[in-house]
C-alpha cells in the first residue's frame, strides 16, 4: 500500500503545501480560538510532524503569532487572506485544515479513509451539539476526559 499524499492550498491557490502519511492527529476541533480565528463552530484539523510537511508554494506566505500562543507560527495567504498552516514550535508538528485538501470531481476529500477525523476536541466549547459516532473530549483525544 503507497503512503497516503495530501496537497492542500489557499483560496486563490497561490499557497499550497503537501503532507504524507497518516496524521499524529485529525480531530474535530470546538475550541475557543478556532471558532473565532474561523468564524466557525468547529474546524477539521490535523497534526503532522515536521517531515510530513512540505510548502509547494510558499512565496506569497504571512506569518503571525497570536497572544496566548507564542510558540505557533500561523501562515496565511497575503493575497486572499486565508490561514492555510501552522507551526508548533513546541511539539514540531504542523497543523493544517481539511477542508482545504483536494476534492474529486464530485467534492469529496480525495482519499478521505487515510485522514478521515477520529474525535471532538474540546468540545466542552462547543457551540452546537454533534450527534455521530465520535468521541467527544474536553481537550486532545486520549489525553483529557472523554464526555461522550
């Protein structure tokens, strides 16, 4: 079986970035901070090392680091503004989102099976409530309480 490639990008596309093989992590996140950096009740992101993660474009790059977490550099696009990774100092992970991987043609996540989400995270900030399969925990799956 091949390692799984997953290429994602900005937007307009003038970002975009490869990962390979599985994710240390791939959760649904309901905190605080995705909600209002994402204007959404919850985001998909995942966790790969460092020697998964590879720019493809990277020349129009921002970066930026936010109050409460110095050690997490965001990259966004300095041309449609959207945030597209970001670098954990801390653990050397990169985080990057779902929702921007390529589709099919019919907009599926083209091979979703390989990094498919496994949890809720920090759902005790949730806005809305989920009702799948899921676990939902108070903090990263495996390492908090299991609510549900």
């Amino acid at each position: 079986m091949s390692t799984p490639i997953h290429a994602g990008a900005c937007f307009c596309g003038a970002i975009s970035y490869t990962v390979t093989g599985k994710p240390a992590l791939s959760a649904y996140c309901h905190c605080t901070r995705c909600q209002i950096m994402n204007g959404s009740a919850f985001i998909w992101t995942l966790h790969f090392p460092s020697s998964a993660f590879a720019w493809t474009h990277s020349a129009a790059t921002d970066t930026y680091i936010t109050d409460g977490k110095p050690w997490k550099t965001r990259h966004r696009c300095k041309k449609c503004g959207s945030c597209v990774a970001s670098h954990n100092a801390k653990t050397d992970n990169w985080s990057v989102w779902g929702v921007q991987f390529e589709r099919d043609e019919s907009g599926a996540t083209k091979d979703l099976d390989s990094v498919k989400p496994t949890a809720h995270i920090f759902y005790e900030t949730r806005l809305v409530d989920i009702t799948d399969e899921l676990g939902k925990w108070d903090g990263y799956e495996g390492k908090s309480t299991r609510m549900l």
